[in-house]
C-alpha cells in the first residue's frame, strides 16, 4: 500500500511541476493561480495543497531539487586535478541538457525566478571553497575571479541551451574548461 502512495504522490508531483513549467513559458509567476496549475494538471486543489502551499513553493521546491542535484554532482570530485574539473563541468553540462526545457524556462530572461540566482550563490560558495588554485589569490580577487567564472559559465550554458544544444556536453564542457583556464586569448 505504502509504495502506491508514494508513486501517486510522486505522480502527483510530477504533473504539478510539468504544468507550472508550461505555464512559466507564457507568464510570470506571479500570474499563475493555483488554479489553473490544477485544471491543467488535471489535480483537484486540495492534493495540490497537501503538497505545496502555493505556486511560489512550488516553484521554490523545484529550483531547490535543480541546486540539490548539482551539489551531487559537485561533491564526487577532489578538483585536485584540471582533469576532474572538466569531468565535473561535462557532468553538469549533461545534467542540464537531461533537464533542457527547465533550465531554459527558469534561466529565461522574462521569467520571474529566483533559480539564477540561487544557482549563482550555489556555485560561488562551492568554487571558493573547493577550487585548487584559490588560495593564489587574496579573498577579495578570489570573490571578483568566482562572481566572473560563474556567471561566465552560466550564460554559456544559457546560449548553448537556446541554440538547441548545437554542441555536444563534452565540447561545452571542455570550452567552459578552456576559459576558466587559459582565459579568452588562450581558445580563440
């Protein structure tokens, strides 16, 4: 009985989430009522709410999952090595083309979440405090050197998404690399 249970509310989940990234594809958050997230993942509201509070916890909950997933994939490597800075980069590159239509809602320009900047945050405490060649440099270029990589990084991906994924993982991966270590004049 228990594992019923837990597919129908995984089921139920599921289709919430779905819906809520349909409807973000046209409107703002803030538009969206628990509603029509109902009536379009054919939910009554009461489930909805034995779940989530409202569309903003909705929303909340799925960015937290995205970040949660990442810092798995982070936390498998020593980042001793270049090496296993390219693998971890190639993993997540992977990790969002599997999650394509997401992260482009939730990374889109018009849309009114919070998700980039949680990611941004995410990643900037986990590169200071995991990455090898940090202590080279004083705290306060270290910051400037995470806040550039960073938003580097997630912009590429960004256009690497909304160019229907034009390159495969391992080359974005590997000219995320190239950048974060011989910088621009070392790529071109």
């Amino acid at each position: 009985m228990s594992s019923k249970i837990d597919r129908r509310k995984k089921y139920t989940r599921m289709m919430l989430k779905d819906s809520l990234m349909t409807l973000l594809k046209t409107k703002d958050i803030s538009s969206i009522t628990v509603k029509e997230l109902c009536a379009l993942a054919d939910i009554n509201r009461s489930t909805f709410y034995s779940h989530f509070t409202d569309q903003f916890d909705l929303l909340n909950k799925i960015e937290d999952e995205i970040i949660e997933d990442m810092a798995g994939y982070l936390n498998q490597y020593t980042y001793k090595k270049e090496e296993d800075e390219l693998h971890m980069i190639q993993d997540l590159v992977e990790y969002f083309a599997s999650i394509e239509e997401v992260c482009k809602t939730l990374l889109h320009e018009r849309t009114d979440t919070t998700f980039q900047k949680k990611a941004t945050d995410f990643a900037h405490q986990f590169f200071l405090k995991n990455w090898r060649d940090v202590e080279q440099f004083d705290k306060e270029l270290s910051e400037y050197i995470s806040t550039f990589i960073i938003n580097g990084c997630i912009h590429v991906i960004k256009r690497w998404l909304n160019n229907g994924m034009d390159k495969s993982p391992k080359e974005i991966a590997e000219m995320i690399n190239s950048l974060i270590h011989k910088g621009l004049l070392g790529v071109v």
